[in-house]
C-alpha cells in the first residue's frame, strides 16, 4: 500500500506543479531564445499530462490497496456531498482537457500566447484546489468519528487547522516532485548526447524549485506535526517504534536532500549528484508515506480500543435491563 500510494503521490503531484513551471519555460524560450527552455517546457507538458492519467489509474488501485481501512475511508467519503464529488471528476476532466489542449497548442498557438499559458495556470491551480483538499478532509474525517453527521461545509473543514497543514504540505512535495522531474529530465538529456553544460542548466532549474519547496517543508512539517491528534505525536516521539524510526530517517533524509539541492543549484550538478539528489526524493517520499500510514493505524487502533469499552458497557446494560423487564411483566 505504502508504495502504491506513493507513486499516486508522485504521478499526480509532479504532474500538478510540473505544468505549472511550464508557462516560464515558454516565456523564457519566447524572449530569450532559449531552446533549451522551450525544448525542456514542451517535454514537461506532454509527461504532465502522461503522469496525470497515469496517476487515476494509480489512486484506483489505491482504492483496492485500503484493506481493512476501506470502510472507514468510504463512510468518512459520504459525509462529503455527492455533488462535490460528482463535481471533482468534472474537474478532473476539465483538468486533462487543459493539459492537453495545452501541450497541442505550444507549436501551433505563436500568436495566442498568453492563452497558451493561462492552460496551464488553469489546469494546475484547479488540480491544486479540487485534490489535495478533498483526499485531506477525506482522510481527516476517517479518524474523526465524532464529526460524522455534523453538516458542517467543506470549506470549513478544510480551513480546520490540521486540514490546512497538511494541504500546504501537499503542495510543497509536489513543488519539489516537480523540480525533481526537471532534474531527471537533465538526467536523460545528458544520455541522449546534450552537452553537459546544457544538461548541468537544467538540472540547476529544477534542483532551485526542489530545494524552495524542500527548506519550507520544514516549517509546513512542523505545523503538520503541533496540529495532528495526541495519539499520533505520541507514536511519533517514541510511543510507536516504527512510527518513529520512519519520522526520524525521514527527517534526516530531507536534510540530506537539501544539502545535495542546493549544492546544484549553486552549479555542482554532476551526473552522480543528480541521480543521488533523485534517489533521495524516492526515499524521503516513500518515508513520509510509510510514517503516514503506520501513525494513522495507530489512531485507528486507538479508536478501536476506546469503542470497545463502550460497546462492552453497552451489553452488558442490555444484559441487567433484559431480565428486569421480563420478571416486570410477568409479575404484572
């Protein structure tokens, strides 16, 4: 589960903010000349739009990959309105359509630019408002029982505090999947004969977007961690050894990350610190992922065994009332 969820997460995300840097790539091949640019930002689209189908096809496995956590999630999902449901496969939709009208239009659309890039504002920022959101409050609503029923608005829930973090934190790792595409882009460019000048360019490009969206991560990290549930900072400083085994190399791993962005971005991209920078991404994707999931087991559990009390003293409620009732009515 943990795997295929992040490869979801970087299907999508990538895909989300990588067609988002194109609209300056195609400025800057349209003012400055720059082929590179235009040779990189017209690579970008059409693998925004490749990674964006791909990662549907991804969050339905996702859907079967729940196990024992589907119900949860499922009956958290009817709390949303239909119609914004309804509503987010149309955007979804709508999405697609930019992207790909989007990378159809780079060559033929010369006199229509500012058109051109509106696209892919368009299709990025509607990614950003309709997904990130709705999974989160999706997923904030399977650990909170308690706010089931309470017809409260979606927007509202998303502005909970704990919501928002984790949107913010959503956006940032997709930033940094999206200059890590640039990167690896670098990456194939120098196999396929580029010049390492060019190829050392262009992995720079990407290594600044990845580092900006890394160094904020801390701070989004930090807000994430002071806003989630007791049960889960707990499992994260020692209650749960997993827990905090995943937190702790994960957090160590960004900062080994950081280090390797900026030293590209500064202009030592090598070969090997471009694929030990890609390499890193994975692993810190793949650990944040695993952290997600093993505290949230941990509150379901937690749930669990707070219900089970209940439903005890339940029964057995049931078990004195019974046979108080029967000797009741046969004395009358």
């Amino acid at each position: 589960m943990v795997i295929i969820v992040a490869l979801h997460l970087f299907a999508v995300g990538a895909a989300m903010m990588a067609i988002l840097v194109c609209p300056w790539l195609e400025w800057r091949a349209t003012r400055r000349r720059d082929l590179v640019a235009a040779r990189l930002g017209q690579s970008l689209a059409w693998q925004s739009l490749v990674l964006l189908l791909a990662g549907m096809a991804l969050g339905a496995l996702v859907l079967v990959a729940l196990g024992d956590y589907a119900e949860r999630y499922f009956n958290a999902a009817r709390q949303i309105p239909q119609r914004r449901l309804w509503f987010g496969l149309v955007e979804l939709l709508f999405s697609v359509l930019c992207i790909a009208a989007y990378c159809y239009g780079w060559q033929r659309w010369s006199r229509w630019r500012l058109v051109h890039r509106t696209l892919a504002v368009v299709a990025s920022t509607n990614l950003m408002y309709h997904f990130p959101p709705l999974f989160v409050v999706i997923g904030f609503l399977s650990t909170r029982p308690e706010m089931w029923g309470g017809g409260r608005r979606f927007v509202t829930l998303m502005l909970e505090r704990e919501c928002a973090a984790r949107i913010v934190h959503h956006w940032l790792a997709a930033a940094a999947l999206a200059g890590g595409l640039v990167i690896a882009q670098a990456a194939r460019w120098s196999r396929w004969g580029a010049s390492d000048a060019e190829a050392a360019r262009v992995a720079a490009w990407g290594a600044r977007i990845a580092a900006v969206a890394v160094a904020l991560q801390f701070p989004a990290g930090m807000a994430v961690f002071l806003n989630a549930s007791h049960v889960a900072r707990h499992a994260l400083l020692g209650g749960d050894w997993l827990a905090t085994a995943l937190f702790a190399a994960s957090v160590l791993t960004t900062i080994w990350l950081l280090q390797q962005l900026v030293a590209m971005a500064l202009g030592d991209a090598t070969s090997a610190m471009r694929r030990r920078s890609l390499l890193l991404l994975a692993v810190v994707m793949c650990l944040m992922v695993g952290t997600r999931h093993r505290t949230r087991s941990r509150l379901i559990d937690s749930l669990a065994a707070h219900s089970l009390p209940n439903a005890a003293a339940r029964e057995t409620s049931e078990s004195l009332v019974a046979p108080h009732s029967a000797n009741s009515i046969s004395t009358r």
